[in-house]
C-alpha cells in the first residue's frame, strides 16, 4: 500500500514560501494536502456569516484550485482533529504529518493530543515554524529570561535578524510531490456557516505604503495602512517575505510593527495566564463600573464622540480599523468609561478579521495600562485633541460618521475631563490597594 505523508494546513493558507509545505514536499512520499475546520474553535464565532470563516474557505478554494494541476485538491474535512485523524489513517497509509507551528494555548493542547494520537499509530508528527521570524524562546535576554519590555526586544529581534537572515522555503516549487488523489470538499453551508457580505481583503504588495509608513501610518483619512494583517493572521501572505521587504526602509517603521507582533506572541507563549489575566496583577484590583448600556453605545458607535464612533462603526461594517483608532477607542472604553478591557477584546474578537490573540490581548492590556511594556495609567487620551492632530479636515468622520453634526446625533456620554479625573482616582484607589 502506498505511503503518504500529510501537510495540515492551519495558520499558513498559501502555497508559496510555506516552511512546512516545502519540508512535506521534500519528504520521502507524496503529499496529501488537508484541511479541518474544527467544531472547537467554530462555536466561538458568533455570527454565522463570520468574515475570517469565510476569508479562510475563499483562501482553502484558491489552493485547491491552484493544486488541479497537479491532478490534486485539498481535502477539507469537518470535525474534530482526533477524529479526522483516525479517518484519514484508517483510509490511507501514512508515514508522517507535518503541519506549521500555532502558539495560542489551545493550538497547543490540540498539536499535544494529535502527536499522542499518531505516535500511537507508529506515525509522526513533524512541526515547522512559519507564522514568524523568531519565535518561543529564541529572543531573550542574555539570562534567558523572556523580556517584557519592547524596544530591548526589538534591539536583539534586529540584531539576530541581521546575523541569521530570514530563510526562504520555495514550496511553490515542488508541486508535483503532491499525491494525485481528490480529496472531500466542503462548501460554508455544510459547516453550518454562510458567506459574509465583507469582501476578501485582496492584497498587493506597495513598496511605497511601506516607505512612507512612518509619515502616513497616523492619519485614518489617507487609508495609507498596508491591510497585511489578516493575511499574516492567516498566513495567506508570507511573512519573511513582508520582513525582507520592509528591511530597506530607512526608519524600519513597517518591520518595527511585525517585530511588535512578535513581541506579543512571546509574551503570550511565556506567560499564557495573560489571555485572560491582567500580566501585572494589582490592576485587577481596578473597580470597573462595567455599564452595560455604554457599553452597547461604544459598540455601536454612539458615544457622542465622533472619533470614536467613527472608529467602531467602521469596524463593524468592514472588520477592520485603522490602527490609530484602535488606541483611541480602546482607551476610552477601559479609561472613559472605566469598562474591563476583557469586555473591549472580547468584542474585537468577534469583529476584526486580522484578530490574533496575542496581539489583541496584548494592545488591550497596552491601552489600559495593565500589560507588559503598557501606557502609563495616567495617559488619558482626548478624543476631541485626537480629531485635531490626526483627523484634522475631518474626513475619516465625515466618511463614517456622516450624522455626527445633525441634531440627531447623540451628546457625548461622559465629559472628558470629569472622565479623567473619575479614572485618576479609580487607578489610584487599585494600585494603592497592594
């Protein structure tokens, strides 16, 4: 009976410059391409229509699309890992599989069962890693601790990037290692999902987003933002290639934020208590007042506040926000309004297609001053200066918030500077609790 070696495809929707894929490509056997939407991580998502369900089956179809060539597709299955495992053996004979790393908490526990599950099978079960430059422990201090601070993160992220380089795996050209076999397909509707009305995000490379990224990347007007991170989410855009790209520019501001997603994924593998945990404990001594109707408001983008609306009302229209705005709305949620940051990244959970937990968690805890490297509590941002320093002809606004000078639009739900000084006092009062 022939032999096969599987590639599960996970975080990494691409066929070209796919660490893992070139490894399965290069093994001893034919490849057999597969994919599994799990059970697990479905019943997260809230919508049935969910946007990230339906980038990553648009993604799954173009790789398989782009396999027919080769007298191959992807198999998509339906189900939990476990089980797909056991079908897929019982079915073919399998000498390996090999698949690219993932590091949130639950990847882990699932790759941790799914290598017991193989080897007792006598099959192995090979992982490469992919979604990064550097990951785990392979930027720390000179002590081997991990650091917790971003910029001497950065310096030694640079330096070892410098002396290593950034590999490359040409996937792209071994195709023809995949095994000749058609595998199952799966269509939304038969997991139980619908296609979103949010478009796939395409994406073209623009070496001049990237130049001038430290003069542009403030301003939501200019929409100078490069829209990478859902496909580094994914893994539907290299991201060695984003790195050695963005390494010529003169202030490395671009490659400055793949080395800040990095440093949030390790602070994630190193201390995975701060999912859900504040990463410096006495901040959950915080009272948060936790309204519920405010809360609702900032979700819908009637806070009163145009900047901020402009900002959630954006996002719940595209899935997307500009960065900028990400720091402002996030701020006035645990800040203005005194609402558990938990609250604020759960709904961004829901709603952003370039979600990724570190980051998220870790930009959250950033804003509310409870996380590693985090603004100081008494960094209060001014919705309305904001508006003048980044948002000056008010066009972002106008474009999202279009009602926002019609008597119809909503009064600001909290003054600014009675709202400061409520979240002055409520800080002082959680930290002077040790």
């Amino acid at each position: 009976m022939e032999q096969y070696t599987i590639f599960w495809f996970r975080r990494d929707l691409r066929l070209d410059d796919n660490a893992g894929l070139f490894h399965a490509l290069n093994s001893a056997h034919k490849v057999l391409p597969i994919f599994i939407f799990d059970p697990k991580i479905l019943e997260n998502l809230a919508n049935k229509n969910d946007a990230r369900l339906s980038m990553i089956h648009t993604a799954l179809v173009n790789i398989s699309d782009a396999m027919k060539k080769n007298g191959c597709n992807l198999g998509m299955y339906h189900g939990k890992p476990e089980a797909v495992f056991e079908q897929i053996t019982k079915k073919y004979s399998i000498s390996k599989v090999i698949t690219n790393r993932d590091y949130e908490p639950y990847a882990q526990d699932r790759d941790r069962r799914i290598e017991d599950l193989l080897s007792s099978k006598g099959i192995a079960f090979e992982t490469y890693k992919d979604q990064v430059i550097f990951e785990k422990a392979e930027v720390v201090k000179d002590d081997g601790t991990p650091y917790r601070v971003y910029t001497p993160f950065s310096r030694k992220w640079l330096a070892k990037m410098n002396v290593e380089g950034i590999p490359e795996f040409p996937s792209e050209n071994y195709l023809e290692e995949l095994a000749p076999v058609i595998q199952p397909q799966l269509t939304l509707n038969e997991i139980g999902f619908e296609l979103s009305s949010i478009p796939y995000p395409d994406f073209e490379f623009n070496e001049e987003i990237i130049a001038n990224y430290e003069a542009t990347r403030n301003f939501p007007a200019l929409d100078q933002t490069s829209r990478t991170g859902s496909h580094l989410r994914f893994g539907t855009l290299s991201v060695r290639k984003m790195a050695i790209a963005s390494n010529n520019d003169e202030n490395n501001t671009f490659l400055k934020e793949l080395i800040w997603r990095e440093f949030f994924m390790q602070i994630l593998w190193h201390f995975p208590h701060s999912a859900t945990t504040c990463f410096k404990p006495q901040y959950e001594n915080i009272d948060w007042r936790n309204n519920e109707e405010e809360f609702e408001k900032w979700c819908t983008g009637t806070t009163g506040y145009p900047f901020i609306d402009a900002g959630m009302r954006e996002l719940n229209a595209t899935g997307f926000m500009h960065n900028r705005v990400r720091m402002l709305v996030g701020s006035f949620l645990c800040k203005h309004l005194l609402i558990d940051w938990r609250w604020g990244e759960a709904y961004f959970a829901e709603k952003l297609l370039d979600y990724e937990m570190s980051s998220n968690v870790g930009n959250w805890q950033w804003v509310a001053g409870c996380g590693v490297d985090a603004a100081p509590y008494f960094r209060i941002f001014n919705p309305i200066e904001q508006i003048k320093k980044f948002d000056k002809q008010l066009e972002y606004i106008e474009k999202w918030v279009p009602d926002f000078q019609e008597l119809t639009y909503p009064q600001p739900i909290v003054d600014h500077k009675f709202a400061r000084e409520r979240c002055l006092t409520t800080y002082k009062s959680a930290l002077n609790r040790i």
